[in-house]
C-alpha cells in the first residue's frame, strides 16, 4: 500500500495578516527588549563616573567657600570683618551675575538665532 502524502491546507488571508501582526509585536518587542537592555548596561557603566563628578564638584564647592572665607579673613585685620565680608559676598555675587548672564544667553541660542531663522526662511540652512 503506497503512502499518500497530502499538501497541507492553505491558510486564508486573514490567517496571514494575522500571522504578520503577530510577527510584528513579537518583533517589536525583541528590539525595545534590546535598547532597554543597552540603556540599563550603559547607566551601569556610568554610574561610577556620575557619582565621581558629582563628588569633585562638592570638593570643587568647598575649595572654593574654603578660599572666600580666607579673603574674607585676610582683609578683615585691614578693614574689619563686616566689611570685608561685604566686598567678598559683592565680588562672589558680580562674578556670579556675570556667569549666569552669560549662561542665561549661551541657552537662548537653543531657539535659534536671527541668522538661522532668516536661512531657515529662504530654505538655505543645512544641519
């Protein structure tokens, strides 16, 4: 008795789509699983650097107080030490009003400037 071997039934349309939707998700899936994953590995990694600027910047900090209150020492035996207090806190605040101005303009050229925007208006700008 010869064996008969039977194609197997054709799935219909429906059956595919369905088929192609499933493969899709799974797909899709596989590859947020992949970046999360490269995203988790790298936060590791930086961690430690993170956490080391983190703590120069603190060291920065106190360095930098360390070194106010010594001028601040120094001029008192001159001119006493309200007003030496004064001129440092005067001179620390002139400076820090000049950085943060600064700052302050630097982050407005994330808008854009008069010039890219006239460029972008003529079409003329390239990124």
């Amino acid at each position: 008795m010869p064996l008969r071997l039977e194609e197997p039934p054709e799935a219909s349309i429906g059956d595919l789509v369905h088929q192609l939707v499933e493969d899709g998700r799974t797909a899709a899936r596989a590859e947020f699983n992949l970046y999360r994953e490269i995203a988790l590995y790298r936060i590791g990694k930086a961690k430690a650097g993170a956490i080391a600027l983190a703590l120069g910047a603190l060291l920065a900090l106190a360095g930098l107080i360390t070194l106010l209150v010594m001028i601040a020492v120094g001029l008192a035996v001159l001119i006493g030490p309200v007003a030496a207090g004064v001129v440092v806190a005067s001179a620390a605040a002139l400076i820090a009003y000049a950085l943060i101005q600064f700052g302050v303009n630097r982050l407005k050229m994330l808008g854009g400037d008069e010039a890219e925007e006239r460029a972008l208006k003529r079409g003329e700008f390239n990124a």
